[in-house]
C-alpha cells in the first residue's frame, strides 16, 4: 500500500491558542491491486489550547473518505482530540476517529519532547 500525504496549517494563533488545519493522504495499492481499493483520507481540525502551565488542547474536526468501496464501512465521521502536558518535555495525547471502518479508532499515547 502507498501513502501520499499532503497537510497544511491555516492559521495558528499562539496568542489565542487557535489552531486551524486540514490535509489528505492517498491510499492506492502497489502490488496485489486486484481486490484493492484505492481511496483518499480528507480531513479539518480545529484546536484550542488552554492558557495555563499545563493547559490541556482539545481538537475536533472531520474527515471523509472519497473512494472508498461501497461495503468497506462509512465514508467519513467525527475527529476528537485532547493533549494534556504532564510535565515540561511530557504530554498525554489521545485521538478518536469515530465510524466503523479503518479509521474508526482511539489512539492514546505519550508525547517525549
């Protein structure tokens, strides 16, 4: 499988803590493409952070999925976001990306800076 990504930032106001983005990846097999699907990944977000120390950024947004095969689950949904810094170089990250396909999943982790 090959991904093309493509990704941009809109606006970013650190005075604010608003962030704006968008972008896209394209999934299109390279061997094996009987039976492959080639689709893409669209997508917007909105962030804002709270002004504190250790502020939280809570994101939402959506996304679609232009080409993908009737069958292969839903065609876009709902973008949730939240970052929580634990410490000056830690940060708590979490993503869910609701539907019932291959994006439709949570992510937690840790953010080392």
């Amino acid at each position: 499988m090959f991904h093309q990504t493509l990704s941009g930032s809109f606006t970013n106001n650190e005075e604010n803590g608003v962030a704006i983005s968008a972008g896209g990846l394209l999934y299109t097999p390279i061997a094996h493409r009987a039976g492959a699907d080639t689709y893409g990944f669209i997508y917007s977000v909105v962030s804002k952070k709270v002004k504190s120390d250790y502020g939280p950024r809570f994101t939402g947004g959506g996304y679609a999925l232009p080409g993908l095969a009737d069958g292969l689950g839903t065609q876009g949904g709902a973008i949730v976001g939240y970052e929580q810094p634990l410490a000056k170089r830690v940060t708590f990250v979490t993503d869910w990306l609701s539907g019932k396909n291959a994006f439709g999943y949570v992510t937690p982790g840790f953010s080392f800076a």
